[in-house]
C-alpha cells in the first residue's frame, strides 16, 4: 500500500513502508510524520508556488533525509543534490530520472522498492490563447517529445497538472501523458483551489478510457491509500 496526501497546488507527501516522498512543498500542513522513516524531498523548480525553504526544517525531524531539486533551485550551504534534465541516479536505493520541463526545472520520475511515481513540476502542454501559432506549436512538440520518452512506462501515482487559466485546452497535458503511460492512478494538480476540476474531467470526452483512474481530490490535507495490486 501507499498512502497519498495532498497538501496543496502540486505539494504531495507519499507514504510507503519505509520511507516519505515530499514533492513541491511550499503550503498546507505536513502531516505527522515517522522520524525512523527515510525522506526524500524533491524539488522541481524555483517558483514561489513549488518551493519554499521551509523544506530544509525536516533536516531536524529525520536522520536520513535527502533533497532532490532541479539543478535551477538554489540552495545555499544546504546539502543537496542537484540535477540537470535528462539526468538518471540512485540515491538511497532511490532511483531518479529527470525529464526537461518545457516551463522551468524538470519532471521526476522516481522507482523505490517497486513503486514508480511521477511528479510533473512544470511540465505541460501549455496553450495559452492569445500566444502566437508557433509558441503554442513549440510547447505542444516539446511536451509530447518529453512525455513519449515515458511510452508505455508503468506508473503507480503520476501528479500531473490541469491548470485552469489554459481554458479549454487545460486537460490536454494530463490527456496526453494517460494515453502514452500505464498509470494506474493520477492526481489532477496545479489547478489554483479550482477542485471542480475533477468533474469537469469527468465530463470530457478525451478521458473515457481512464476516469476511473482520476483521483478525485477535495481539499488540501486529503489522503489517498492506493492498492499496490494490479488494476
């Protein structure tokens, strides 16, 4: 089993056995927490809305604790790990692999103990009216050219957004990213307290052959417990 909190915008705390994965923490309540745990923290841009230093406080609670942030975040004397886009490590039994925002930072895909998750940050199909044909042009090649190296990658928990501010194109991302993976659950995020989000998704045509998979997310603090077994 994983345990799933959402913790505000595109901030989640994933739960398993052993250890913690914190994404794009900035706002909302941590909840209690097991210091005999790992924790790996991860950070995919330096947007006020996806990083605060306030992360580097859970260095008191744990006594093995690790920071993943995009080689752009800055991080003083902290130690850290930094890295690049289209970058692949392990750390702590953790594997991590980045994949190059088309906005600022990167997308992480994370494998531990069996479980791979997905974390977005800033990657997205972003179509913005008003933009001209070949900016929008630009982030729909760059966005799928990302999303097609996950072709067919079989994925746990995926955290993608559905900005509202992009209007009718705001589920074009996570269409996209559902129809080239085999993601067994996926949090909608980034979308500004707008929750009616899930069920405008669940109204789109596009998402028929994976509503079911759709997380539907209320309010912040929310937990989620996923089946580990094959859906």
């Amino acid at each position: 089993m994983m345990k799933v909190t959402y913790l505000g915008h595109s901030g989640f705390l994933v739960e398993t056995d052993d250890a913690y994965f914190l994404f794009d923490y900035y706002k909302g309540t941590v909840p209690e927490l097991d210091s005999s745990k790992k924790m790996f923290v991860f950070v995919s841009h330096g947007h006020y809305d996806h990083y605060s230093k306030r992360i580097y406080g859970f260095r008191k609670e744990f006594e093995e604790i690790y920071y993943i942030l995009s080689w752009d975040v800055p991080a003083g004397s902290e130690k850290v790990y930094h890295l690049r886009p289209g970058e692949e490590t392990e750390i702590a039994g953790c594997s991590v692999r980045t994949l190059r925002s088309n906005d600022e930072g990167v997308a992480f895909l994370v494998r531990y103990h069996g479980k791979t998750l997905y974390h977005a940050g800033d990657l997205n199909w972003w179509h913005w009216e008003g933009e001209p044909e070949e900016y929008n042009t630009g982030m729909r090649r760059s966005y799928q050219s990302e999303i097609n190296k996950l072709q067919g990658e079989k994925i746990d928990a995926a955290f993608v957004p559905v900005d509202p501010r992009l209007g009718e194109q705001y589920c074009w991302g996570i269409d996209c990213f559902m129809k080239r993976t085999d993601t067994k659950d996926v949090f909608p995020m980034h979308f500004w307290g707008s929750y009616d989000v899930y069920e405008r998704l669940m109204l789109e045509p596009c998402t028929r052959d994976y509503r079911e998979r759709i997380m539907k997310i209320g309010q912040e603090g929310q937990s989620f417990l996923l089946d580990s077994s094959e859906k």
